[in-house]
C-alpha cells in the first residue's frame, strides 16, 4: 500500500496550480470522536511545490468546485471509493511520508496524536 501511494506522488506535476480556496476552506477540521480533530491547513498545502489541487481534489476540479469528500468516500465504501478514514491516511501519511524520504520538511508520519488532537490539548 505504501508503494502505491509513492508511486501515485511521483506522478503528480512539478508546476504549482494556484488555486482560489474559499476563505471558509482554508483551514478544515476534521472530526473524529475516538482520536480528536485533525486540523488541516488547507491554503499552506495548496501553495506548496509539486501539491496540485488535483492530488486530493480528484474529481470536480476542473469543471466545479470540488465535492466533500465524504459524499464518494463514505462510512460503508460504495464502488471502489474507500472509506474516508482509509483515503485519508493513505493521501495524508503517504505524502508526508514521501516528503521525509525525499528530505523534506513534512507533517507527522508515525505518531497519531500529532494530528489527531483531543479537546482541551494544544497542538505542539
């Protein structure tokens, strides 16, 4: 599975792909009631090098904005969309993983609390 989501970063274009994020979009919290929330900082991924839209966002991109991603990547997987949690940690760790072997900068990679954080704990 880690081998895939490095191949699939590999693929992705060096051009960065300036983007309109909606104010409202560019820092989005994600819920979760075992682990805590995940804040993710929207508008600093989309300007990093060699990150389009498209990476995550994709579908819709190009002809819409793009969907939540919960409407296809639902908690019972429908077609062959993954469950949410699943894509998640595939896109998000797989890319910070691949970010730290290449010698760069990235987000946590190994422990969950780095992310997940639980009401009432700071962010370190």
């Amino acid at each position: 599975m880690r081998i895939i989501a490095h191949v699939l970063l590999l693929l992705l274009p060096v051009a960065i792909h300036a983007a309109e994020i909606p104010p409202e979009k560019e820092i989005i919290f994600f819920e979760s009631a075992k682990l805590g929330t995940v804040t993710f900082l929207h508008k600093m991924h989309a300007n990093l090098q060699d990150v389009e839209c498209t990476t995550c966002h994709h579908r819709g991109v190009d002809e819409s904005p793009p969907e939540d991603c919960h409407n296809c990547h639902k908690s019972e997987p429908a077609d062959e969309a993954p469950k949410a949690i699943k894509a998640f940690h595939i896109r998000c760790r797989g890319c910070h993983e691949y970010s730290v072997e290449s010698g760069k900068k990235a987000g946590p990679v190994k422990k969950c609390t780095l992310c997940h954080v639980k009401p009432g704990r700071d962010i370190k």
